[in-house]
C-alpha cells in the first residue's frame, strides 16, 4: 500500500503481524494544517505557539519518533508557510 507517513505508521504498529512500515519515499513533499476562520488571528497565534512549545520542549519529536514519523517531522511551527515547488 502506498499511503503517507502517518498512516503507514499507524498501521503499522497497529497491525504488525501484516504491515511493515519501510523507509519513506519522496514522492512530493507537503504540509498539513489547521483551518481556522478569518479575520482573528489570534487562535493561530495561539496554536503556533502551542505547537512551536511541543517542538522546543521534545515533546513533538518523542511523539514523531514513536509513531516512526521523525522523517516527516517540521523543525518550527509556522502560520502559513511559504511551500515551494
């Protein structure tokens, strides 16, 4: 099966017995968000910082590695970000 990283992790710590994860493929980078409504950014404000907090604590890598994810993982928490390609 040919899914993205979480998934493939998940099932393969959920299902062992019949899924290995193997290493990652690059097939196209791309981020995951939140939706938030417009006009307060206030709420972003807040969850950039909460997640930018887990990220500098360790807390988000512990979790990251072990859900076999590390490669995946993004160094800082952004609102927004520029993606290019």
């Amino acid at each position: 099966m040919l899914a993205d990283n979480a998934l493939t992790a998940y099932y393969s710590q959920v299902q062992p017995e019949s899924f290995a994860q193997i290493d990652s493929i690059l097939v196209e980078p791309s981020l995951a968000g939140v939706a938030m409504a417009k006009g307060d950014g206030e709420p972003a404000k807040a969850f950039q910082a909460a997640v930018q907090s887990l990220i500098d604590d360790g807390t988000y890598g512990k979790i990251m590695a072990a859900w076999n994810l590390t490669p995946s993982a993004v160094k800082t928490a952004e609102i927004n970000p520029t993606v290019e390609g």
